[in-house]
C-alpha cells in the first residue's frame, strides 16, 4: 500500500495534514524531503539511528537520547509512552520521527519492534485527537506499514 504526498513549494503544509499523520516505511529521499521541510512547518524533527538498539535496554537508550526525553523517563514501554504523549519539554507545532537502521531491533529483538510500532501508532492517534501532527517514518520497506512517497 501507498501514500502519496505531492512535493509542492510548500511541503510544510503537507507536514501539517493531520489526518494524514502516522506511521509508514519510506525511503531516504522521501525522509530528507520531509526532514527539511520540518523546521518551516514549525516541528521538532528527530534522526533516530537504531543501528545500537539491539535489546530493550539499548532500545530505550537510543529513544531517550536521540529524543531528549527528561530524567524522568522509565526506560520501558509505559514510560515511553508517557514521554511521546507529554513532549512538554519539547513542544512545537508537530514532530517527525525519522527511524532509520531498525532492520537491527528487528531481527535481534522482533517482538519489541512490534511493540515500539504498536507505541508510535498510538501516539500518532493521540497526537491526531490533540489536533497535532505526529508523524514516524522507518527508513526501508516494512510490510506491515504504508510506504509513504514524496513526489518532487
């Protein structure tokens, strides 16, 4: 399944599309289109390498230090949610995470690949009923996600 996002001279619009916020696969240009189209639409954008994350606990470390999250995270799946439904510590207009290296988690730790996917899709459903965009992209085909492109 796809998901087209045409380019236009104002790609930070289409950022802000809430409804069409969520969770896709897409490849490395569709993310370097979005990432810099980011910052205009007034987002906090994050660059996830989770080539390191090969077990929960390396899993949480990436999350909290690539997403700043405060002392106060748990470093488990509650905490994470808490955290990514609360970015008060980092508000902005909406937020893209760009997950890049998962293929790592996944095959050393599927089940918590499914669980993290579980917990994005959540938040973007959250965010959306907020009336905020939250968007994660996972760089590379995934089959359970719609692949997302950007046309230029």
């Amino acid at each position: 399944m796809n998901a087209s996002l045409d380019q236009s001279p104002d790609a930070a619009n289409l950022l802000r599309d809430i409804a069409r916020a969520g969770l896709y696969s897409a490849d490395e240009d569709c993310a370097c289109s979005l990432y810099h189209a980011g910052p205009s639409a007034g987002f906090n954008v994050y660059r996830i390498d989770f080539g390191q994350a090969h077990d929960l606990e390396s899993l949480h470390y990436v999350l909290s230090h690539s997403l700043h999250f405060p002392d106060w995270y748990g470093a488990n799946w509650d905490g994470l949610t808490d955290c990514l439904t609360d970015m008060s510590w980092n508000e902005a207009s909406g937020y893209l995470l760009i997950l890049q290296r998962t293929d790592v988690l996944q095959r050393a730790h599927p089940e918590a690949f499914r669980t993290l996917l579980e917990v994005l899709g959540d938040t973007a459903r959250f965010w959306r009923e907020q009336g905020t965009s939250f968007w994660t992209l996972i760089i590379g085909e995934n089959i359970k996600l719609p692949h997302l492109e950007v046309h230029s």
